[in-house]
C-alpha cells in the first residue's frame, strides 16, 4: 500500500497504480479531469504508463459547465 496526497488530502493506494487506474477508482472514468502530479500535467495519453509513487502529490481537477 502506499500513500499519496490526492486534491490536498492523504489517500492510499492498494499498490502500483498508474494514473488510469486512480480514475477509475474515483469513478471519473470517461470524465473531462486533468490531471497534475507534482505540479506536471500529464497528458491523458500517457495516464496509462504513469506511475503513481509513494509522497506524489497528485492533483485531478474535473470541468464543469455552466453560466
């Protein structure tokens, strides 16, 4: 397990995870997000080979519309 700071607060991980598997597990599969780790963006088209490493400090913003 490891711990990382998601938006701000602790959360865990059950192990190595890449930046597709966090959204899943936050249910913003298919979702307009961004996602930064340690203050880089990662481009959606490399979520899938990112790893995610114990003390990051990952940031996931999510649009929403409106007026």
């Amino acid at each position: 397990m490891i711990e990382i700071e998601l938006n701000g607060s602790i959360h865990q991980l059950t192990g190595s995870e890449n930046v597709d598997d966090l959204i899943a597990s936050l249910s913003l599969t298919g979702k307009a997000v961004a996602v930064a780790i340690n203050r880089q963006i990662v481009p959606r088209d490399q979520w899938a080979q990112r790893q995610i490493c114990t003390a990051d400090k990952v940031d996931v913003v999510r649009a929403i519309g409106g007026g």
